[in-house]
C-alpha cells in the first residue's frame, strides 16, 4: 500500500509553497527542535532591541543563529566572535527569506575556538625558526621615495592609505599591487604581489593592509605562505590589519 504524504503536496510549486512545506518539514522534525551545535560564533550582532545575531561555522559549513531577548537576557557568558561553543535550539525557517536558523535558548562554552588554536601552533611554530626575533626588524626609511601597497583594490583601506600618504609623503611615489584581502584566494594572491612588489618594483617600504571584519575574513594574514613572503621581503614591510 502506498504511504500517504505528511502534508498536502501541490501538483506545481510557488516559491512560497515550497519553502512552507520546507519549514514544515524541518520544524515538524523532532530531532531538530532540541539539539546541540558546536562551532565557533562569528558575525555577532546584538542590536538595541536585546536579540543576538550570529553564524556558526566550522571548517566546512556555516547555520544562522539568533537567540531573542528574553533567552539572551538570561546568557552568563560574553559572546564574542571566535569563541567555541555549544548552542542549544531548534531549527526554523525563516520565510521570507528562504533561509533555515538556528533559534537558540541556550549557550555554553567549549573552550579555546580551533581558529585560535591553529594560531598559536603556527605562531609557536615559526617562533621557533626565529622568524620573529627582533634582530630581523629593518629600519623603515624616514623619507622613501617608492611606497608598494598591498591590499585590495576596491577597499575603503586604499583610499584611507592614499589620503595619509598625500598629507604625510606628498613627494613619495605610490605603487599598487593588488590583491585579494579574503578567501581562499587572498593568500597565494598576497603572496604574489609581495613577490611582484619586490622583483619589478624595489620599493623603499610596503604597505600590507586591510580593513577590519570578522576573524574568517581577517585569516588570510594568519596564513603561513603571508607570514614566510612578509619574511622574505627584501622591503621592509609594515602591516595593518583590521581591528
């Protein structure tokens, strides 16, 4: 005998139909009303009205999150981007946008988040190749004459670099290789426009830089490849990333 549906299938879909049967599907499912997640908080917003807004991700996939005031009011722990933790909810799907979330009642700590962790291995890893001892640090030249900037060409970071270099260096001369600034594809591009900078160019000094965002977006300077071409430089190399 055939199994009846669980809910009223239309012969042809509308967008709406079928996120409603979505939503139905997922909050009619009892396993997702009262789970679990572990991974690391990152874009953290809490508003004025007392809701929090977050994205768990992990190294492959990443679920929305919010938890409403009263649950939030209730918290004990500091939020902050980064921070592993486990978050109890259950999964809704929010229509109007055709989204699934996570709605939270309740967060734990799980301790130091893997991206941290990463760091300081990398960070214990190359201290040890003395790539940080102080004896490597070069002068910056007061007065250079040749400026590389590395960083992306449509950031808001440029035009901040560009209006301090006019009013500070007005005789200097301003060289641009850019580079992605996030993503798998800013570190091997990074790497590049060092290289570049240094081979075709020779300037007297290099900007890295970028503008500020989440701890996913800022990574691509954690990178081991950045860190080994900023080393290799034989411009010295002043860095400003995010805050």
């Amino acid at each position: 005998m055939d199994q009846l549906p669980l809910f009223n299938i239309p012969a042809r879909w509308t967008v709406t139909d079928l996120t409603r049967y979505l939503r139905q599907l997922l909050e009619s499912d009892d396993v997702l009303q009262a789970i679990w997640v572990q991974a690391e908080i990152s874009n953290l917003a809490s508003p004025a009205s007392g809701h929090l807004y977050f994205t768990l991700k992990d190294s492959a996939a990443s679920l929305r999150c919010v938890m409403w005031r009263g649950d939030a009011a209730r918290l004990q722990l500091a939020l902050q981007d980064g921070m592993a933790v486990e978050v109890h909810g259950g999964i809704r799907v929010y229509e109007p946008q055709g989204q699934y979330q996570l709605q939270a009642d309740a967060i734990r700590p799980l301790g130091e988040g893997a991206l941290y962790q990463e760091l300081l291995r990398l960070k214990a890893l190359l201290e040890a190749e003395g790539l940080f001892d102080l004896a490597r640090k070069r002068p910056i030249p007061e007065m250079p004459h040749l400026i590389g900037i590395v960083t992306s060409p449509t950031g808001a970071a440029l035009r901040d670099m560009l209006n301090t270099l006019r009013r500070r260096y007005p005789l200097a001369g301003v060289i641009l290789a850019p580079s992605p600034v996030q993503g798998d594809e800013a570190p091997p591009g990074l790497v590049a426009a060092l290289q570049t900078l240094n081979q075709v160019a020779h300037p007297d000094v290099i900007l890295l830089a970028r503008g500020g965002g989440s701890i996913e977006d800022l990574w691509a300077f954690n990178d081991e490849r950045v860190v080994r071409a900023v080393v290799a430089s034989e411009a010295p190399v002043i860095t400003g990333v995010g805050h």
